[in-house]
C-alpha cells in the first residue's frame, strides 16, 4: 500500500476563518472590526461572506493576515405563512489567480448583489455552485443540517470542495451545527469532499472564534491558501492542534496536541476504526492498522472538554 502524506511538504500552518458576516449584510461588526477582532485570536485569514452581496476587502490585508474575498449565495424555500421551510447556502471563495484567468464569466466585483434565484430545489443549488465556479471561485455546501436539507438533497451536487461540518454559530442558536453523519454519508457512496469547521459569525450571539481551519500551506497569500485547501492539506477544529498525520505501510498515525481519545473513522463493515483512550488529556499520537478493505480512513482527536479536531479523509478505493 502506497504511503500517502498530506503534510508532507511541511509548510507553515495558518489558522482561519472561513465563513463570516459583517454590517455589509446581517452581521453586527465592520470589516475593519472582524479584521481586528480575528488576527487578536491568533488567526492568520478570513472570508468576509456576506449574504448576497459579494465583497472585497483585500485592501485590509497586512503582513500576517490576509482577507480572501468572498460571498454566500442562497436560495429558500418558503411556506404558506412566510416560514422558511429549507434552504441552501454556498460559499464562494475567490480561486487562485489561474481560476481567475480561466473564468467562463465575469469575475465578479467588490459589492456586486447576487441575483435571487426562485426556488427548484436541487437545481437552485447546482445553478449557484456552477455560477459560483464559472465567476473563479471555489465553494463550500454550508450548515446543511441547519438547512433542513436531507441526504438525498446533497448526493447529486457537484462542483463544491467541502462542507461545513461544523458551524458554530449554528451549534450555538439551535444545536445544528454538527454534520459529521452527512458527511460519511457521502463519502461513503465515492464523493471526495474535505470537511471545514467555521463560525458563521454574525455576533449577535458570542459566536466568533468557535470553529477554524489550518491549512499547511507555502506562504500565507491568497494562491497558497487557496490551493492548501483544494488539496486537502488542511485539518478543522474547535480546539485541539494537529501537527501530523498520514499512512505508511498500511498503519494511519496522527500527532497532536493532549486529547482524551483518538478516534480511527472508517466505513463498510461494522465495528470498522478504532478508538484508542487516554487518562484525561494524556494522548498525543497513535496507530491504526488498516484491514485493507477500507474505502477512507480520516481520524477525530477530540480533548476532555469535548473540543473535537477533524482531519480530512484520506481515500483508499
């Protein structure tokens, strides 16, 4: 069996926030006001997403944080009484400079509104992503559990790199935030998604600083994090750190900072992984040998407070 090491070029880590809301839509704090608020955190990049109307704020970019300009695009589905039934939320994040050259459409511009789209299900969603894509960016299926989406909703999408499956601001407002079920779900049927943790902070609740990604990337710049991120190369977390992680010789290893339990998460057959506990936070790394019929491995360290980080999977079929 072939090693595989996602972090192998063994570039700097940079810690972000991936989904985020300011006073450009629904959100309680300026741009200027998360950019102070983020990089005091310790966190290296932020996409500013606000609803429906996509912005630029690149202009605040400094030395050890960058700003990756970006929008969230939705469209829902509403009841007889005005309630919202279902919905689908996409980011769009602004691709590599490549991406940018390649768009079959218009880039698209600081404070540009999105069209609303009416309501067709699925299809609303696929025509966002594709929209999304032709404008150079790349795009993230987010808080589909909040959406009220079901399985079925997802499992004929494409074009979209990742899902949240773990939004704070969700878990926060009505324990809907978690989508961990979602996700085996689909890569269980072959889709190759990676799965991001984020805030979808809007600060009307403390929801800031909940969930984050670390991409392992060259250099902190747009293109690096970009291609960090569609790569895999990165982890998501609430809380815990991971410093390493791969496959050699058939045995998946991890190393992390102190955690109370590891969990080895595979799928096809029952009692698949392996769960290997700790004395409190004692754990920093450990072993799994693969049965050899195993269609993805990706591994939860989670602490004694219940902060969980995620790796990406790392696929075997």
């Amino acid at each position: 069996m072939a090693s595989i090491l996602p972090f192998a070029e063994k570039g700097n880590w940079y810690k972000g926030n991936l989904h985020c809301h300011s006073t450009v839509s629904d959100g309680l704090l300026s741009p200027e006001e998360l950019v102070k608020l983020y990089k005091n955190n310790g966190y290296n990049f932020l996409v500013i997403s606000d609803h429906e109307v996509y912005t630029d704020f690149t202009n605040l970019n400094q030395d050890s944080f960058i700003v990756l300009p970006g929008v969230e695009y939705s469209v829902t589905k509403y009841g007889p009484n005005n309630e919202r039934l279902q919905t689908y939320h996409i980011n769009g994040i602004l691709g590599t400079a490549e991406m940018q050259k390649k768009a079959r459409r218009p880039l698209l511009k600081h404070m540009e509104v999105l069209p609303a789209l009416d309501w067709n299900g699925q299809k609303a969603a696929q025509e966002m992503i594709d929209f999304l894509l032709d404008s150079g960016h790349i795009c993230t299926l987010n808080h589909p559990l909040w959406s009220r989406t079901e399985l079925e909703d997802l499992n004929e999408l494409e074009g979209y790199f990742a899902m949240e499956i773990f939004n704070y601001g969700c878990e926060l407002e009505s324990h809907t935030g978690i989508t961990t079920l979602y996700w085996d779900s689909l890569l269980k049927r072959g889709k190759k998604i990676w799965a991001v943790a984020s805030d979808d902070n809007h600060n009307v609740l403390k929801d800031s600083c909940g969930g984050w990604v670390c991409v392992n990337a060259r250099e902190l710049s747009h293109d690096a994090i970009i291609e960090g991120l569609l790569s895999g190369r990165f982890y998501s977390s609430t809380g815990p750190e991971i410093y390493d992680y791969g496959l050699i010789n058939g045995e998946v290893f991890i190393e992390c900072s102190p955690v109370n339990v590891i969990h080895f998460v595979a799928t096809d057959e029952l009692n698949s992984g392996f769960s290997q506990w700790g004395e409190g936070n004692s754990l920093t790394k450990a072993r799994f040998r693969l049965k050899g019929n195993e269609k993805y491995i990706r591994v939860e360290c989670v602490d004694l407070y219940g902060k969980i980080a995620w790796t990406n999977p790392i696929f075997l079929k």
